[in-house]
C-alpha cells in the first residue's frame, strides 16, 4: 500500500526526490502519512483536496483487498 501510494505521488509531483511516505500500523490499521515539497502540495490535494480524497479512496480499496484498514494524512514538508 505504501508503494500505491508513493508510485501516485511521484506521479504528480515535479520534485519526485521529495516524496515520502511512512507507514505506521496501530490496531489493525495502517496508517500512512505523505509528505512532499513545499511547492508540490497543491498538486497533491488538489482543488478542494479531490486529489488528496481520490488517493484515499484508493488506499482503503487496496487495503480491503487484503482484509485491511489504511489511512492516509498528507503531512506539511519539514
């Protein structure tokens, strides 16, 4: 799921050297949390964050195909 998730972002993103993606599990659920540069996040969450709800949705259909639970934060870059 985690590399679902970092294969769209890379492919949205003009710096893809800036994306990461960590991954935490917390009672039966995965729990990952995007970051990418500055100047890329608009393209991650897009108009109304519709982007950032798409990859959600995908995430949670991934993670129901294996009986699981993902979330999905897109975090500030450090």
């Amino acid at each position: 799921m985690k590399d679902l998730i970092e294969y769209i972002a890379r492919s949205l993103v003009d710096d893809p050297s800036q994306v990461e993606v960590a991954e935490h599990f917390s009672r039966g659920t995965t729990n990952l949390e995007l970051s990418v540069a500055k100047e890329d996040m608009g393209r991650v969450i897009g108009k109304g964050g519709q982007v950032a709800n798409a990859m959600r949705l995908l995430l949670r259909v991934a993670a129901a195909q294996e009986g699981k639970q993902a979330n999905l934060d897109v975090v500030d870059p450090k």
